[in-house]
C-alpha cells in the first residue's frame, strides 16, 4: 500500500478532493437527467406516438463516443468539467426515460380512473399519484445510471485533466506507478458501490408499503397505492 494515497501535486487535488471532485462530475449529470427525464417521460406516457422518437434519439446519442461529444463541445465550453458532464447527462436519458414511462405506465387503470374521478388533472396526477407508485422502477434506473455515470467520468482525463479520478490513470503512466492505477480502480468502484447502496436505502424510505426483498412488489405495491391514492391527494 506504499505509495497509494501519495497524490502527485501536479493534480493540485489531495485523495479527498479527488473523490469529492468525481462526484460532482458523477452525481450532477445523473441529478439533471433525472430532471429532464420526468417531464419527458411524462410527455410520452400522455401521447404514446412520442414515446417511440424520443427512444430513438437518447439510444443514438448514447452510442456517440464520448470523445466525439468532447470535440463538438470544446468550441462552446472549453476544457472545463462542463464539457465531460454534458456527455454524462445526455448518456443517462436512455436509461431514466424508460425507467420513468415503463413506472408510470404500470401505475393501475383503477388508480388513474380514481384520480381522475376526484377532479384531479393530469399534471397533477402525474406528480401526486403516479410518480409515487413509479419510485420503483424509476430508482432501479437511477441505480444503473448513476453506477456508468461514476465510472465514465474517468474518460475526462483525456481533455485537460478532467477526469478527477480518471486522472490517476494517466499520471500511472506518466510517472509509471502502477499503484495510482489501482487507486483509481479501487475507488471509483468503492463509490459505485457506497451510492448504491445509499440509492437503495432512499428508495426503501420513498417506499415503505415494498417488501425489502422485492418478492410480491408489484402486487402489493398495486393494492396499497390504489387503497391509499384517495386519502394521499385529497
């Protein structure tokens, strides 16, 4: 272990900065695709003909290479944090998309039909009724998000020394210290790891009326949101 947390200065960050650095470039992405995911997801759980372009698009811009989203977006951000974290954003769309429309979707006809009878409009039934029987589906693709999102923020080492902890992995080279290489690998999986679980703890506070274990989930979680949706809205 000699040598593992022996930060060289040219990084100008200690081990914590370095991790706390990677978060941000991590956890922002994933936070504002979140953001532009449930608008989205809404537009397409209202009219189905969208739902099929909008797919489409997030699954193309995920198969760009981040490399080539860095070149487009130098000219207009420069060698900056922006430049890896919009790449990272625009990655977590096909993923909280469907995440968030297949939730929604799976919210019971007789709750929407409930809702509906009560005189609530379809915003509000959206937010109040069925994002909260969707926390489910839609913390299951948070998870998966957030876990790629932690490890391609290393890809920013190759633009400027963005990569927080991805720079560990070129400054190995430089200074052929393979040590720094597994500091890298060993972190950024120890915080894949460490997020999720918090993700999961999250989610079982969001979702008290689900099993831990998720065994019936979909059954229980069907029948206690319809018997509970008149008393949460009303």
């Amino acid at each position: 272990m000699n040598g593992f947390f022996d930060i060289p200065s040219d990084l100008q960050h200690s081990y914590l900065g370095l991790i706390s650095w990677h978060m941000q470039e991590a956890l922002l992405p994933v936070l504002a695709g979140l953001l532009l995911a449930l608008p989205i997801g809404m537009l397409c759980v209202r009219f189905d003909w969208l739902y099929p372009p909008v797919l489409w698009v997030t699954t193309v811009l995920y198969a760009i290479p981040s490399l080539a989203f860095f070149v487009v977006l130098i000219d207009y951000t420069g060698l900056s944090r922006l430049t890896v974290m919009i790449p990272l954003c625009l990655y977590s769309l096909v993923i909280l998309v469907p995440s968030v429309v297949d939730g929604v979707r799976s919210v019971p006809e007789e709750t929407n039909a409930a809702a509906a009878a009560m005189g609530i409009g379809y915003v509000r039934r959206y937010l109040q009724v069925q994002l909260p029987i969707a926390v489910p589906a839609i913390m299951a693709g948070l998870r998966v998000a957030t876990a790629s999102s932690i490890s391609l923020v290393s890809v920013g080492a190759l633009i400027g020394n963005q990569g927080a902890l991805g720079n560990l992995l070129t400054t190995a080279m430089l200074y052929h210290r393979p040590v720094l290489a597994v500091n890298s690998v060993v972190t950024t999986a120890v915080l894949a790891v460490l997020v999720d679980a918090l993700l999961v703890l999250l989610r079982r506070v969001l979702t008290p009326w689900q099993p831990p274990s998720g065994r019936g989930a979909g059954r229980r979680t069907a029948t206690i949101a319809a018997a509970r949706t008149p008393e949460s809205v009303s």
